[in-house]
C-alpha cells in the first residue's frame, strides 16, 4: 500500500507490480494527470506501530474476493520456525520491532529521494525514539516533525472508548467534559517555551 500511494504522488504513476497484478482494475492516469501527480506529495506523513513477517500466496482462493488478495501474501506474527517478530510490550498488544521503524524510514528516504518525512502516529516506545533518531542520524533520514497522538480520548478500534491515552481525558457520563492530564501540561508547557533554533547543522549529525 506505501507504493500505491508514493509511487503516484512522487514518480506520477502506479508501481509497476501493482500495475501487473491488477492494472485491468486501476484507473487510467492521462498524461497530464500523471504531470501533476508527480511530486505533488509536500511531505509524507507516516504512522508505524509494528512489523510482521510476510508469506507469499502462490494460489489465492479468487472465491472469497477481499483486499488482502492483492497483495498475494498473507501477513504472519512468527516465521516459519515459530519465530514471533520484536518483544512484548509492557502496555498495549502489538509487538516492538523498532528495527523495523529504522528500517522503513530508510526505504523511504532511498526509494523516493529521501522526501520530508513526519510521523503522525507511533507507539510509546523509546526504543522506536532512539531507531528514529539512528535513522535522522545516521542515515540521514529527512524527518522533520513527531506529533503527539492522540490530543482527545478517542474510539479505539474494538477497545471502544476503554483505551484512554490522549492528553486530554473526556468524562464521558458528563457532558464530555475535557480534562487535562499531566501529559497535556506538560506539552502545553512544553510548547509555550517557543522555538528555539538548532545551532547544529543537519550535515554535522
């Protein structure tokens, strides 16, 4: 899906691959849509919470049609010698591969000649903190901006509204009132201090 949606806002077109195995499917791209497609993306925002291993599908059943068939791999939690990917975390239930997080912002930088990157969504882990700082660092990856996530208590996929980790807690029996926690003031703070300019340059990282 990263090519799907990279490959047509940076090089102007669809990857070849995808074109491959479902190009009688796509919309056609003119030429003059596919000259304003390429570069038009401004920066890539990126979310990234785990990693899995991938198993190629050589026959997938064409009966039960869905998404995932596409792909032509299925996506597995442990390898063929029942090696599960990364570590259990202490709070929540996907597994921490911080590799994974390094090495897919240094794919993107290589791929797409290494665009603005920002980091929308990421796990409380400061083991993916230092993998991105080691790829900012070392591999001189262009990343640019981390946000916070979430600002509010939301919907949490099937945890519903159990799983609170916005800096803003919402009584929900009360109105929705908002409330700030310790998180929130201290970014509040955070940011209330303003800007202030690196004096190191990025290419003495």
């Amino acid at each position: 899906m990263l090519g799907w949606h990279l490959d047509t806002t940076m090089y102007g077109d669809y990857p070849q691959i995808m074109k491959d195995i479902v190009g009688h499917r796509l919309p056609q791209f003119t030429a003059a849509q596919k000259a304003k497609l390429k570069n038009s993306a401004h920066f890539v925002g990126l979310n990234y919470y785990t990693s899995t291993f991938a198993n190629h599908v050589e026959n997938p059943d064409h009966s039960k049609p869905r998404w995932k068939q596409d792909s032509l791999i299925s996506w597995e939690p442990k390898n063929s010698d029942k090696f599960t990917i990364g570590s259990t975390p202490s709070t929540g239930k996907l597994p921490v591969f911080a590799r994974g997080f390094r090495s897919l912002l240094k794919y993107i930088k290589d791929k797409y000649a290494n665009p603005e990157i920002m980091i929308m969504e990421n796990e409380a882990s400061f083991e993916y903190d230092l993998s991105m700082n080691e790829a900012i660092c070392i591999d001189k990856v262009n990343v640019t901006g981390y946000f916070i996530w979430s600002l509010l208590d939301n919907f949490e996929w099937n945890e519903g509204y159990k799983s609170r980790f916005g800096l803003y807690y919402i009584d929900f029996k009360n109105n929705l009132t908002r409330i700030e926690k310790e998180s929130g003031k201290y970014y509040r703070d955070f940011l209330s201090q303003g800007v202030r300019p690196s004096t190191i340059k990025r290419d003495e990282l």
